[in-house]
C-alpha cells in the first residue's frame, strides 16, 4: 500500500466536505475514504482541529493578497474580495465549518495581518480596522452561499400571482442583471462607496 502523505489527507478532507458537508468530516470518515485504519491518520494529523486548519490553509492559499502595499486600501480591499469569492464559491460546504472554528492556521493569519496593516496604513483607525474587513468578508461569504444557491431558490414560477411586485422583478428576462453574481459587483460596489464616504470623514 502506498505511503500516505499529509497532503493526501487533507485533499480527501476537503473532497468529504465538498461531497457530504463539514460534520460528515471526521476522522473515521476520513480514514474509511483513505483506506487506513484511524489510528494510522495520527501520524499525520494531531486531531479533527488540526486537520480543519490544514484544510482553511489549503483554501487561503488561493486567495490573493498582492494587491496590498502596492493599492491603496480600497482598491486592495476590492481585488482580495472578488478572489476571496472565488476561493469559497468553489467549496462551499466549508464556509459554515471554517466560520464556527478558532483560526489558529498561521497563514490564515498572516493574510489578516496584510489586509489590517493595509486598511490601517490607508488611515482607518485602528479600532475600525477588523469591522471594515468583516464587513467585505461578511459579503463575500454570504455572496458564495448564494452563487452555489440552486438556480430555481428564488423563481417567479414558485410565486403567487397576487404578489405582483415580486413577480415582475423576477421576470426570467431579468435573469443576468438579478443573478447571485451581479448582487455580489452590487453589493461590493455599495459596501465599498460607503466605506469609502467614512473613510473620508474621519479627521485627518
């Protein structure tokens, strides 16, 4: 039998989790989908908090951050936004498991070092530094949520001829501009221009 890597291991985690959701991940699970015995996986990984890290690693490492010191804050803050999206749009299922877990993945944390530095060196307070970025991460995970929503969630079909407003606004001639992915350009473009407005009014 072949030589087991951490590598694998951590693929086959998040592959369960694509497949079958964060609390179908456990460590007999895992080592059922990897052909071992549990007790072998602990060669590899300490616990199931371990192995939850090494996955939120995975996932953060294709999200881009090199915008930062070289864009102003706004500009970097949009670009780590959209590509953020595309990071978890593709893996869902993750979202609620990485959002109820203590982050404790070094690289994780060095990604929030370079986009706080970077809003804190673009003039905002240091006290307002974490809410600013959760308020774009906060989009962002609910715009990935939505993207991956099944196309009929919210369809004019499903809804009562009475509610006359809701139906014309659903038109299906109105498809592109009500998408999952408009509303996430929408939303940033207005999270943005009002960060943007504040930004400005804080005494200089």
């Amino acid at each position: 039998m072949a030589r087991l890597r951490r590598e694998q291991l951590v693929r086959a985690a998040l592959d369960l989790v694509d497949e079958e959701g964060g609390e179908a991940l456990t460590m007999r699970a895992l080592a059922a989908r990897v052909d071992r015995q549990v007790s072998s996986l602990y060669n590899h990984v300490a616990s199931r908090g371990e192995l939850i890290e090494l996955v939120r690693a995975r996932i953060v490492a294709d999200i881009d951050v090199s915008a930062f010191g070289v864009h102003p804050w706004d500009v970097a803050l949009e670009a780590w936004a959209r590509s953020y999206l595309t990071a978890f749009a593709a893996h869902p299922n993750l979202i609620p498991l990485l959002a109820t877990t203590p982050i404790r993945d070094i690289s994780t944390l060095e990604m929030y070092e370079t986009v706080i530095g970077s809003i804190i060196d673009g003039g905002w307070p240091e006290r307002d530094a974490v809410a600013v970025m959760r308020t774009v991460e906060a989009h962002v995970l609910g715009s990935a949520l939505d993207i991956v929503a099944p196309g009929d969630l919210l369809a004019q079909a499903g809804v009562p001829v009475e509610l006359v407003a809701l139906r014309s606004a659903l038109d299906p001639e109105h498809a592109d501009a009500s998408g999952a992915e408009r509303a996430f350009r929408l939303g940033l473009a207005a999270l943005m221009h009002g960060l943007r407005a504040q930004h400005a009014a804080l005494p200089h």
